[in-house]
C-alpha cells in the first residue's frame, strides 16, 4: 500500500512539471539565437532533434566548426525571442 502511495505522489509530481517543459520545447525553432548562462552568444540553432515519439530533446548549433546538440532541458525562451541555456561557453562546447 506504501508502495502504491508513492508512486501515486511521484506520478503527481512529474505531471505537473512537464507542460512547462513541453511549452518551451514547442517555442524553441531553428534560427533562433542561443545564449550560454555567462551571457554569451553561441550562435544560431540550426535544428531541432525528436526522438522517435516525435517530442524534441535537443537543439544543434554550430561551436568551433562541429555541430553540438544541446538538451532541450536546459534551455528557455526569453522575451526577446533569444533561446537561453543554464550551461555556460565552456560547458557547451564539451557537448557532442
């Protein structure tokens, strides 16, 4: 009974939590601006990824001639229209 309980609590609180990331997923497009959490422009994305659900899990830009695929978890669009990420430059560019 304990066990059903709190499977029934974490189903609750992972429901809540992902419309936000779904809203931001569906705004972040190919074009748009990336900016690291240091405030540095990283460039254009160039696309987003889907997994086989069709739900979007990255965004490739271009860093120091190779394409990066950022997770879509770290990011958010701000009111400028510029997609955001809670990775800085260095931390970017160690992505594949």
């Amino acid at each position: 009974m304990r066990n059903l309980f709190l499977a029934t609590a974490l189903l609750a609180a992972t429901a809540g939590a992902l419309p936000v990331i779904a809203q931001d997923a569906a705004t972040v497009r190919s074009g748009q601006i990336l900016v690291s959490a240091d405030g540095r422009s990283m460039g254009k994305i160039s696309r987003v990824i889907s997994d086989t659900a069709g739900q979007p899990v990255s965004a490739t830009i271009i860093v120091d001639t190779r394409f990066v695929r950022v997770p879509l978890s770290t990011l958010s669009v701000g009111e400028d229209n510029r997609v955001k990420t809670t990775l800085s430059r260095a931390e970017i560019r160690k992505l594949k």
